[in-house]
C-alpha cells in the first residue's frame, strides 16, 4: 500500500461511503451525549422536597448506567463513544481516522451543550444548581484532581478496549454494561473527590451554559492524557492476537 | 400484496390464530403490569418503623429491576411490554397491530388497576400515602414535568428498541435487564423531580384506587409523546438492517 | 409406560443412580442455603460502629446478590434451589421427584440451622439481634402480611420458571443473576413490610437459633403458597413449548 | 510421564515459553491490584464535604464492580486473580503451577503498595484516614474477624470456580460480573463486620503505607484458610466433568 493511500486511510477521506453512513454516527453520538448529560446531571440536583441532597451512591449509579444504556442505543451506529476521551484513545489506538474523531468530538461538546441547556429549561432556577458541573472538592489541589481524572480515565479506558478488543474470546455478557459499571464504580471512588467527569464533553456541556469555566482544562487535560496512556497500554501489552478462524 | 390484506395485517384481525395465542399475552400484559404497579409501589411507601423513608436510590432500583423482572416473564409471551407508552410506540414502529395494541393496553390498564387495589388491601390505611401516585415536584411548572417525561421516556424506547432490534448482532447480555437498567437510571434522575412515571399505566392504576386526577394528563401525553418520537427517531435513523444469513 | 413406572419416576426411586449422583446436590443445597443465611443476615445487623444501622438498600442487595451468587454455585450439581418454595414450585410443576424434593428441603433447613448458628457464633452476643429473623412490621395484620409473601414469592418463582425454561431462546444473560435480582426488587419492595422472606428455609435458621417462632407459619404458607400458584400459573399459561430442533 | 516431566508442570519451568508471554500476565496482575486498591480505598475515605462519611452500600459496590472492571481487563492475559487468596485456591486446584502463584502474589503485593501509594499522593494528609485499611469491628474478638474472613472469602472463592470451571455450559452472562458481585454482596454483609478484605493484597498496601500492621495477619490466614478450603470443596465435590464434545 502506498504512503498517500495509506495516508487517506488513517486520514479518513474514505470513510463517507461506509456503511452505516458516518452522519448516522455523528447523530448518534450528539444525541448519546446529549441524553447522558441530561439524565446524568439531572441526579446531581437537590432541593426537590425540602432538604433533599442526592447521595453518592445515587450520582453514581445515575451516571455509570445511563452510560451504559447510551452505549448500547448507539454502538452499532458509530461505536458508542459518548466520550471525547474514549474517541481519541480510539484514534490513537488506531481504530478510527482523524476526520471521524474530529466529527465524533464536536458531535459530543454540542450534543453536551444541549444536554444542558434541555436540563436549565427543565429546572426551575433555584433548583439548578451549577447544572452538574464537575468541580474539584475544596480540600484538594490542582495536581491531585488532575491526577484523579488520570488514573480514573485510564480505567474506563482500559475497560472499553478490553470488551471491544476483536481477538477476545472469552467474555460473555455484555459489553455496555461492563463500561457503565466501570464507570459507577469510579463515580463512587473519585465522585467526591474530583467530580469524577471521566469524560471532557460532560465537563464541557454544564461549562458553557453556566459560564463557569474556573479549572475546566483539568477535565480535558486529565481524561485525554489517561486514556491516550491506557490506549498504548491495552494496545502494546494487552491486546489480543486477532483470531482468524471461522466460527 | 393487495391494499386490502394489508390493511388486515395492520389492524391484526389475522392474529387470533397467531402461536402463542393473544389471549396469551393479555394475560401476560395484566400480570406483567399487575406485578410492576405492586412492587414498584410497595417501595414508595414509608412509615413501616418510625421515621422511615424510602430513599431516592431504593425507588429506583425496585422499579427498574421489577421492569427488568416482569419483562423476562412475559417477553416470549406478549413481548414483555407492561408499558401503554412502549405499545404505542411498538405500532406506531409498524412492529404490531393495531388490534394487539388495543387489547394490550387495556390489559395494562386493568393489570395496573388490580396491582394498586391489591396494594391497597395489603397495607394500613395510615400507612398507604398516595400508593405510589406520581406527581410533579412542587417547585417545577407543568411544562417542566411534561419535558422531563418526553425525554425520560424517550430514552427508555430508544433502549426498548436498541436491545430487541433484530438486525443488530453486537448485543450480548440480557435484553429485559438492560430495560430494566435505563429506568433505573431515569429513576436516579428524574425520579424526584416528576415522579419518573415512564408509564401511563404506572401512573393510572394508583389514581383509580385514589381518585386523584389532578395532572394525571402528564403521564399520558409525556410517555406517548416521547415514545412515539424515539419509534420514529430509532426507525428511521438507527435501525440496524436485517441480517438475512443463516446461523 | 405403566402406571407403576410412572409412579416409580415421580417418587424419585430411580434418582440415586442418576449424574450427577444425588448426595451433591443435596449437599450443594445445604452449603449454598448455609452461606445465604450467613451472608444475608450479616447484612441484617447494626452497632458495628455506634449508631451504625443498615438501610433497606444494603440488605435487599446483600439478600438478593447472594441469591444469585450462590445459584451460580450449585445449578449445575442440585438446580440451585436454596430455597424450599421453590424446590416445592419445582416439584408441583412436574420438574423434579418426591424423594428429591424431601431432601433438598431437609439439606436447606439444616443448612439454614447451620448459617445461622455460625452467624451467632461469629458476633458478639449484643450485635446479635435477632439474626436477621423475618417479622412483619407493627403496623400490618397478619394477613396482611402473609398476603405480601404470596406476591412477593409468585413474582420469584415465576421468574425462576420464566429463566429456566428450556423451550425459551430468547433469553441471553445470566439466569442466576435474573433470580437474585428480582429478590433484590422485592426485598426493596416488601422488605420492610413484610421481612421480606421469599425462603421458608431463611426464616427457619434463625427461628431455631433464637427461639422465636412466633408467627412463623407465615413464613412457610405464604412463600410456598406464591410458588404453588406460580408454578401452576407458568406451567399451564406461559410455558414455552420445547424446541426439538438441533442447534 | 515420568515424575520428573510432571514436577517440572507443576513448578512451572515450562510457562516462560508459553502464549501470552507470563511477563504480560505479572504485568496485568500488578496493574489490576494496584487499580483496585486506588479505587476501592477511595471510595472508603471521607470528609470531601463536611460531614460526608461514605456508606457501607458505597463502599461494597466500588470495591466488588471495581473487581469485576479489572478481572475483565486482565482475564485474557493472566487469568484475572488480582488477590493472593484466588492464586493460591488456584494452585491447590492444580489449575496454576507454583512459578506462576508466586510471581503473581509478588506482582499482586507490588500492585497493592503502588496503588496504596498513588492514592497517599492524590489525597491530602487530613482526608487519608487509614488509606482503607481493614481493621475488625471494635466489638468483635479476633477470632470472629478470622471466622468471617474464611467464610466470605469461602464463597468468593467458590463463586470464582464456578464460573471458570471449563466443564460447565449452563452458565451465560458474564463470568467476572458474577466474581465482583458475589464481592458485592460479601462486602455488604461483612464489611462492616470484619473489614471485608478477602484479599492478603488489599490488606498488605495500606498497611505497608500507613506501617499500622495490627492484627494484619488475619487477612492473609483467612483469605487463603477460606479459599484454600474452597478450593479442595469444589475440586472434589462439585468440579463439572469436562465436556469433550466439539462445538
Ligand atoms: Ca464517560
Ligand atoms: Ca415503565
Ligand atoms: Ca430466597
Ligand atoms: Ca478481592
């Protein structure tokens, strides 16, 4: 294969006369985010009977299982990334093309966007809150959040490619669910401590409508940079041998 | 196919010799139903020792994992739908008739009725509180309530029909489960804020019993319309071609 | 086939020479029930720190997971009944023998004595409680209660019959798991009402252990009432027919 | 074979040239101890807003999915273990050589001090607690703690054969779901009891970072007494016969 050819694949000019077509997958991937930031931020809000806060535990499981159930309303349009994060590990595990992780991501900031703006229409002003914005606890610095969002991206990332990797023949069950409850558990380890965004769009999203923007690049820095890590992990050490027979 | 014979399959009149039969799925429809309105509801209600109150997670958690119950007993039967908002939306997606639907829903509506009498039978008038009737969050406008049933439950059919969608062969794991899991989720978070109906006839049953009408309209209009909007959206854009080779 | 040979097969005097032989199951059923009391009722008691209590949340999960944990143990050595409604439900609907169904019942009471003894030994005597005994809350009747055990036991054994249905396909996912779920929804639901037993043998352990047998009839009428219906109910309306295609 | 070809099996002189490669499993070992000691010890830590303690139902569910999460992501290069106490019930079932278990427990202690170590660096001095150390309840002799170690870990253990025991085929769903449930339901009902370790590992990294070594080796008597336990119990009595069928 040539040099330019090879150039158009990882590029991906190509990738227009797929099937499923790739606005199928743009679509899926706005309207994924959008619904996981609405449901999502919708269990961080209090207030709905005097003194109601919701729990960890809730946060939590609100979060990690509406991933779950997004991912599986869109896998098999476009892959189910819901996840900035999660499409450039792809990108840099070389499983998707540029123009697809350009398209993918600004699918998920405006579909998060919109997740949030659907979320303050839905809400009464005071109940609001800060719309589900990811902040770190007070108690914590920088370098510590940023270093949460690290490690806890890393395994949601390591998780993802290990119940998508082709060569594995040995899991049963199934594969959204694994990612969503990934994600529950990091929610009920790092929730408190950083926010537990894990994902930069369900950072962004609340950001742009609330203006607030104080250590936002925390949740893009941080996610990215532990899911490129564990993309070179899974890729180099850990995946499987393609098998090639016939089933 | 003429117009005529056509038009019988939509209806469904050909259906009552159909295997399983349909009074088959009617009764599964009742029970189904009957079961999901009982449970679901017995979990809303407190006081069983002194100050005792049900948390937002053990609401949603029962309900959702009752739906993901009742759907696995009746799937092979009527389809699992318990749910006039998932039966409607099954029509409106051409995958039943106009007659199986009209049976069904009455079923769901008698089924749910039964459910909160026997409810009403079996625990103390002091303690019954409303029997698990939804109602809007004091601090939302009616429109409020209303926008979060259409999205709730737009997300519960695009799930409904991601998992029994027969062309897509990339789903393991249990399809009644992960139904059951996205109402969890949209109990997490939209459960305290409009009651997290998600059913028409969840809603209906308990306002029988207590002759409170008061907005039930919501949870008609809400689930249906929302329903009906995540038929055509999923049909018409996510619909995973059907898979004609051989197993 | 004569009727004496019928009868011969019914009772179960043909069973000792079966694979695998009797005495497994019998003991995977009096080991499996021993660690469900032990665990469940782990999860059923308070004071570990002061003021500690657990919430209907903790015990219908720890309840419910067991369940399906230890299922996934012994189904494929007894069935994995643990659980003597749904031995009973098993032989009504025709699915096991007499002389099996006497002794799964002894190996699960004697296995319950046993958890529940091992719990009393394994915590002091002021944490002890009353071992996680089930009793009807104060403010229901006896019929009440007794009619909430009904339900509650005809929506696990239906559930039970609907997983191992053997003419059903259409179910992927972990049947285990599907059972303890729906122990999971119920203990959310009846839990505090009821006690939530589901399990003559749950109730008997700790009966025996602290003395206590007041109102215990119910424990053993109302579950195994629910599964007698429920058992008739799936077999005689929902039952699929057997598939005798090759796969 | 001579006794000397089958002692070098057992040793495991062998294994270096096996597929994949065992360093690749001493590293998915490392990395999943040391991703389940960060993320289960965050979840027991609190203070993250004022008043906040973390609940039992927290702390069971982070730690048993957290399990689940990297048994997935480690299965198909090592097995999965994570836990000297599965390593071992494996060795004693014959079903790992002695090489294997003990560059395993090595990685596995190693895992357990990095990630003990990590979390030290992303908390502040006055949120670290003990790091999530497991301690008896107050008011429990050691003797108790002991007994309920070896009776959680006999059923995690158990559980763990079950669902990898190759000669059976009534199980679906997935297999490391099941371990971090059973995990689950164990930490629910004994983790405010004795700590809920079953795990040397998760035990041996807070402790060699925090140097509080009191009473420490309960976790690794009981941990390995109860899987050793189950593992000789389900060798002999409940191992299914390999099926030697093609597919
Ligand atoms: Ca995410
Ligand atoms: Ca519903
Ligand atoms: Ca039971
Ligand atoms: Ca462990």
């Amino acid at each position: 294969m040539s040099y330019l050819s090879n150039l158009r694949i990882i590029l991906g000019f190509d990738e227009f006369s797929r099937d499923p077509p790739m606005w199928r997958g743009v679509c899926a991937e706005f309207l994924g985010t959008l619904f996981f930031v609405l449901i999502g931020s919708f269990s961080c809000l209090g207030g709905w009977i005097p003194g109601y806060e919701p729990t960890v535990v809730q946060t939590a499981f609100a979060f990690g299982i509406t991933i779950a159930t997004v991912i599986q309303c869109t896998s098999h349009v476009s892959g189910g990334h819901i996840n900035p994060a999660i499409t450039i590990a792809f990108l840099v595990g070389r499983q998707i093309s540029v123009l697809r992780a350009i398209l993918y991501i600004m699918a998920q900031c405006v579909g998060a966007i919109a997740g949030a703006a659907i979320l303050a229409g839905l809400v009464p002003k005071e109940l609001r809150g800060n719309l589900g914005l990811t902040k770190p606890s007070d108690y914590i610095t920088t370098g510590q959040c940023f270093g949460v969002e690290v490690m806890s991206t890393f395994l949601l990332v390591w998780t993802t490619f290990s119940v998508t990797d082709e060569g594995r023949t040995d899991l049963k069950g199934s594969a959204p669910l694994a990612v969503g409850l990934s994600a529950v558990a990091l929610g009920l380890g790092a929730g408190p401590i950083s926010g537990g965004s894990l994902n930069p769009a369900r950072s962004f999203g609340p950001a742009v409508i609330t203006g607030d923007w104080d250590l936002h690049w925390i949740y893009w820095v941080g996610p990215i940079g532990g899911g490129i890590l564990a993309s070179l992990c899974y890729t180099f050490c850990f995946r499987a041998p393609k098998n090639h027979h016939c089933k």
